[in-house]
C-alpha cells in the first residue's frame, strides 16, 4: 500500500503540475487512501444539551457531529465529511445487516490537567483496524489521515470532552461492508463512520472488583478463527452468555480455553495474573497473542510498563485453570485482572468455576492493578510528560 | 412460549368478553409474538419493471414490498407491517452494526407445473430461526405467524415468482438487534424484516461441479461456538477465505476440522459423501449435527429422502481427509456433493489439499445427487404430491 500510495502521489504532483484537474486523477487513480486534507464540514444548527458529568452511562451519549467515509470497489475511497449527527440508511439486503461484515475500534479522548485534549497511542488502534479490515475483506487506509480526520471531529466538538475525573470522550471508528446485494461474498460498497460520545468513570464506585463466570461449554475464539481482530462477529456469540452470568450474578464472563481450560479473555478485555510461579518467581502472566485473544492497547501499555519497571518476570504464555486453582491454595496467586480501554484495569474477586466460588485474595487492595491505573491515567491525564498525542488547532 | 401465549390468549379472551379495550391488554402484555391478523399493509404507487428470468442475479433484484415488524423489550412486538421496498434507518451506534447481533433464514416460494405457488417446508426455517433468536439473545415469536405474514407479502408480489424452470423467489427473513447504543449487551431493540426477490437457476450451466479449496489453516465453527445458528456472525469470517480460494481458480471453501481434518461444511451448504466404506457398504455419510454444522433444511429433507428409499446405509458421523484420500485411492468414492436452499444440490469434482488436487470419480454424470437433484425440485415445483405448503388468497 505504501508503495501505490507514493505511485498516486507522484501521478498527482505529476498532474498537477501538469495542470490536470485533481478530480479526474482521483476517479481515475481509485485512491487506496482518503485524506484529511478533503475534509468537509458541516456544522449543526441546533446543538444538543450535554449531560451532567455524574450521569454518563457508557455508549448512551454522542456528540452533535459524526465523520463519514464511502468506499466503493469501483471508485476507492471517496472525501471524509463531518456532518451532524445523524441515522444512517441502508438497503435491507445490506450485507453488514445479514453478514456482519463489519468492525470497529475503541479509543478515548482525554482531557488533561492542563486543558490540553490528548489521544492515548491511536496509531496502534490504526494498525489494528487496518488488519482487522484485510480480514473482512474491506478496504484499508492510511491510519494517520484517518486520525487527522477523528483530531477535526474532536476539535468541533470540543466542548463535549468531559472534565470530570477519570471521564473522557469515547472514539469509535466503525467500517462495515454496506454493498445492497445477497449473497456471501466482499462487499463492494463500504462505510466508514466515527461517532464520539462522553463516558464516565466505569465503575461507579471506582476499581470495584468483579465475579466472573468461567464455565468451559462456551468458546470465544479458536484456532483458525478471528478472535484476534475487532470484527462485529466476536461479539454476537457472547451475549447470550454474558446474560447467563448476570443470571447468574457474576458481572463478567471469563473466556477458557482447550482441555486445560486456558484462561484467555475476561468480558471484552485481556485478563493478567499476578502471581508467584511454580518456581517461586514473581511473575505478571497474561495469555500470548496466539490468535485467540484481542491484541489490546492496553494490555501492551501494561506489559511495556512492567517490563520497563523491571520489578518482576512478565510472561505471555498460556495458563490453565488447573495452574490457578493449585496457585490458589498455595496462597501463590496475588491479583488477577482485566485490562482495557474502557476502564483500564478492572480487579476480579472471585471465578465462579465447577460449582465453585474462587476467591481471588487481592480484595480490598488490588496494588499492582492500582499501579498500573495510577500510571496510566496519569499518562492519559497529562499528569506525566508521555508519548500522547495532543490535539490542536 | 406456548404456556405465555395461552396465558395472553385466555387473558384476552376474559378482557374481550368483559369490555376492556383490547389496545390496553396488548401494551400491558407485552405480547411473546407478533400476529398475522395485526398486519397491515402499504401498497405501493409505482411498481419496478421486473427483471428478465434468464438474467436473474443471486441476491440483486427485489420485488416491490418488504414486511417489518418492530420488537422493543418494553413494549414486546409490534404490528407486521408490508410497505413499498424501502432503505431501513438506523442510529450509527445501532448494536448491529457493531457487534453482528443479526441473524437470518434462506427459503424459497416456488411456481408449480400447475400455476400453484408453494413453500417448502417453511416450518423448518423458522424453528431454526427461534432458536438462532435465542442464542442471540434476540426475541422469539410464533413461527405460524410470520409464515402467514410471508404467504401475504408473496400473493401481493405473486407477479414477481419466476415462472422459468428450476427459477423461484428467494425468501430472506431477518432479525436484528437496532438498540441505538454501544456496549456488548442484549438488544433492547430489534427489527424482523423479510425482503423477497427472483432468483435463478444457482448454476448457469445446469449442476456444473465445483473445485473447492481445503486449508486446514482456516476453521469455520468450533465446539462451543455459534456454527450451527444462522448467525450473520459466522459469515463475516468466511468472506477473506472465500477470495483467497477464488484467488486459488477454486469455486468455494471445504471447511475442516480438527486434527483429522474432518469435512464439516462446504462454502455455506452441508457436505455429502456417497461411497463404499471400509467394510464394503454403500453409504451416504454427512457430519452429525454436534454443534459444527448448520441443520440445512435441504440436508435433513436429503436423508429422510434417502431413508425412505432404504437403498444404502444413512450415516451422520464425522469423516475425516485421510479417509477420503484412502477411499479415493481405492476407488470407493462414488460421490461428493453440497446441499442446500440455494443450488439443492452441488457436485464436487476436485478438492485441493496439501498442495495436491483430488479427482472425485463421479464428474459427468453424479448418479445420486442427480436423483436428489430430480426428486426434491419434483417436490417443490408440484410435480409430485407432497407436504408442499401452497399459498392461496
């Protein structure tokens, strides 16, 4: 791609200097990118009241304006614009409504100390994004256009930024395959759309830790699968299972894994376990990136963390349930946790597992996970100077 | 759900005997399903000039009006309704477009000898449809009601059943979560539509066999998985492959399993073997419905056709790749074909495996799935008395 989009570049400056209209060079050239520097914008004429800081229940808020991009087979991508928020239409024989050819990132837009709006390492969700887009078969693009893009949108809508603790401005990119036709196969139209939204504090009252069910009879992801990309398909098979855990009044439902029940997600985040191994090492141990777990943000922020701390073994590999149970009555186990960007660390107390209730010791005063949220939110707050990227006109 | 109906029912019947307002019982009740005697309908002011039935594209041509049905958990279902084919609208946080809460049937009204239009056994696909519901944790309904509701849709479009052999109108109802907020959980909202259109002959050429594609790197379903639920989510995975195996001059992907490679789906249809097995009996062998397979309507309707002829042995067991190539070798493959609503049945001719292409036998003339072929569209196009559903004013 990086060297169709330098062939486009040379044609267009070729062109131009040529003074070839741009406009025929872009249908001609089918883009293999779009560009910031396209944008449009058309701002609201009635913007919505915000709401109260202490009230953002997550995914229910978004802000007056939305991005959008087309992307046809025959003409590549078209101009990113930014218009009010707005319903999307589509024919009913829409492939994404009968396929689920589509996939999204999760991002967030923080509000520093300092008044500064910072993005926390987007170009990683724009990498993932792009292999999550091969995977469906769906176009990619130039992850930092896309960015310039998101930072525009942002900036329009600046003012819905929460400046509560701990609160910030949810990103989701989505692309989804919209191509009106039946039939199993790539999709030649698509869309690609950014809505933006306020959300709190995950937690209500702070870190609360959570009771998981882990019951084996489901799978999230297997080998051969998709489980290591963000496509739509990952979360439909979990829902019904999520709604059994809360019936059974556990808050999330820890994903296993193989004959060794392999401990490999916990809800929609990746789960570390904080332990003393069998050789009497400290070691932080989270599922390898093998296919079947999310290669997620913020669990490489944590393990990059601790492996610049120094301060024990940090391991990726499998761990089994097996491990844990043992780990567990030899007092080995010191914290196990999600991690995600949502809420960034999210403590568990207790697996449901085998008709037993595991009790996680850590209650009360998960350090290490504590830790690492410090440190990351004060990287994400602008508390410490850190690779963030800052948002300016 | 029948004890809940008959609950509303006898709840009715008093509130009606005793006055009440029927409109208040129905929002107190949160009706468990929809009604045909609630439809109502929309007819449309400018007719679409129908395609030609030799030029009948799968998937591309709709007749003039669709069916909606709303769905909240508030207020339970709403009143069917038929309109002019119409785009839908959605928020852009809409879970369906994020998550793949969505799920689908395949079924097709065919044109008799006799001028009778006819279903096949409809009461299949929505059985199947209920229980994919479910475990999407998406509402269920009275399977009778939407078939009565479909009956109409199809006598107001009857103009548009093709009248050409082996052509007929492909059904397509569908269910999807619309709740306009994001986060991994049940749909508060749904919408069932069904959309309606010509189709052709599924081979442009008559049973033209196909050359499939066999990557074990690839995995379709898994225990513990979705792969028998007519899910949109096991779709979106299969879209990549599909292209690398047309990439590969091959038409669709044979779907393996496990370490014995076993032969589980074929592109989206079951897969049949006819052959003389290991201890020299005639045998039609097809995967067991363990949770990796779809329960193909076509698929069942093929083995209660050959049960009946009581010809050769019946067996639903896995099989894997090395049995194939052995039998292969020893000349005891008689047959391998696809099954299902789209093309009936769909000969195999070659399997591309570990770098080598394998021949199966029975190219040119496939003696058995040619009699499936015969005896199930007999059925559909009323050449035969059967349990064909007719659809009458």
């Amino acid at each position: 791609m990086a060297a169709i989009g330098r062939q486009v570049f040379n044609t267009l400056t070729y062109q131009v200097k040529h003074g070839i209209y741009l406009n025929t060079v872009r249908a001609f050239s089918s883009p293999s990118t779009f560009k910031y520097a396209d944008l449009t914008v058309e701002q609201t004429k009635s913007p919505q009241a915000k709401p109260t800081p202490d009230k953002l229940l997550f995914g229910h808020h978004f802000t007056d304006h939305m991005l959008e991009v087309d992307w046809t087979s025959k003409n590549g991508w078209g101009k990113p614009h930014i218009s009010p928020l707005h319903n999307l239409s589509f024919h009913p024989a829409a492939k994404v409504l009968h396929y689920g050819i589509e996939l999204f990132e999760g991002m967030k837009a923080y509000m520093g100390v300092d008044g500064k709006i910072r993005l926390f390492r987007p170009m990683e969700n724009m990498k993932r994004m792009n292999k999550t887009a091969k995977r469906c078969d769906l176009p990619t693009f130039d992850g930092e256009e896309l960015i310039s893009c998101i930072k525009k949108l942002i900036l329009i809508d600046r003012e819905w930024v929460p400046k509560a603790e701990n609160s910030s401005l949810y990103i989701r990119p989505t692309l989804i395959g919209n191509d009106p036709t039946l039939g199993v196969s790539k999709s030649q139209q698509a869309l690609l759309f950014v809505i933006v939204g306020p959300v709190g504090s995950y937690f209500t009252t702070g870190l609360e830790p959570v009771t998981l069910m882990a019951d084996p009879k489901y799978v999230r992801a297997w080998p051969g699968g998709c489980g290591s990309y963000k496509m739509g398909s990952n979360y439909a098979p979990t829902i019904e299972v999520q709604s059994n855990a809360v019936k059974a009044k556990c808050q999330q439902v820890l994903w296993l894994y193989g004959e060794d029940h392999q401990l490999t997600e916990v809800g929609t985040m990746n789960l570390f376990m904080y332990w003393t191994n069998e050789e009497g090492v400290d070691e932080l141990i989270t599922h390898p990136l093998d296919g079947l777990v999310l290669p997620g943000v913020t669990r490489s922020s944590l393990i990059k963390l601790a492996e610049e701390w120094g301060e024990f073994k940090v391991t990726e590999k499998p761990y089994g349930m097996k491990e844990v149970v043992k780990a567990l009555k030899e007092n080995r186990v010191k914290e196990i946790f999600g991690a995600g960007t949502a809420c960034v660390v999210c403590p568990v107390k207790e697996i449901v597992y085998e008709g037993e209730v595991l009790q996680i010791p850590a209650v009360g005063q998960p350090k290490l996970s504590m830790r690492f949220f410090k440190e990351l939110t004060d990287i994400q707050f602008g508390r410490k100077p850190s690779d963030m990227v800052e948002i300016v006109e």
